[in-house]
C-alpha cells in the first residue's frame, strides 16, 4: 500500500552559502515524483525552475515593506507536483533570511501564507482577490 506521504529535501545553497541554486526532491515512500532545482534570477527578481521542459516561475518586487510575490506561474503541463509550493517558500525563505516582511500580490502566494502562518506574511494593499496576480 502506498502512503500519499510527501518527504521534501530542500537545500538553501543559495540561501546559506551563497550558491546560485536550491535543491529541492519529493518522493512518495521511495518512489520519486519530482525533481527540480530552484534558481534566483536576483537582477531579474524572479526564482525559477525547469521540469520537463517547461518553466515555472515566481516574480517579486522588494520595497519598504517588505518582499511582495506579484505573480506565480506553473504551466498546466506541470501543475499539480507541488512546483508553485516550493517557488513560492523559496521566495519567502529568501525573504526571512534578508529580514524582509513576506507580501503577497498573487493569489496563490496569498494563499500560501494563509496556510503558513508561521512566516509572519501579510495581504498586499494591492491583491485583487481570488484568482489574480499583478502581471
């Protein structure tokens, strides 16, 4: 019997150390359902990753009040592997670590704080309501 038991293994290179990248692997029990390896296009203000073939990604903006998730995209091709999860908690992790206050525009990211109470997150002034992002 298989147990629908997520086990995420993240390492915050770029976070800690100063490397360009974030290892992130789930598996399910001992089968492996996906592997990305999250990147930081700081110029560019955006964390990526390519699976399959495809991109997905989540851009941000920094201001006074801290670092705001404008809007999260995962291509339907790819969507329902947990990818926007982890674009997203990378951000924010990226966020704590400069002491920067988690904001979120997207409604995804919005949501995400929602179930993440623990990051200390808040609603943009400027979030649009269920279903919109800032593109």
């Amino acid at each position: 019997m298989l147990f629908n038991m997520w086990h995420i293994h993240i390492i915050y290179g770029m976070v800690l150390y100063g490397w360009p990248f974030i290892f992130v692997s789930c598996r399910t029990n001992h089968f492996y359902r996906c592997a990305m390896e999250i990147l930081h296009d700081e110029g560019g203000k955006r964390f990526w990753t390519l699976v399959d073939g495809y991109t997905a990604h989540v851009a941000y903006e920094i201001h006074e009040k801290g670092l705001d998730i404008r809007h999260t995209v995962v291509p339907e091709a790819i969507g329902g592997r947990g990818i926007a999860s982890a674009l997203v908690k990378a951000v924010y992790d990226y966020a704590l670590v400069k002491r920067l206050k988690p904001i979120a525009t997207c409604s995804y990211a919005v949501a995400w704080l929602q179930r993440h109470p623990e990051y200390g997150g808040e609603v943009s002034e400027c979030y649009g309501g269920k279903g919109t992002c800032a593109l």
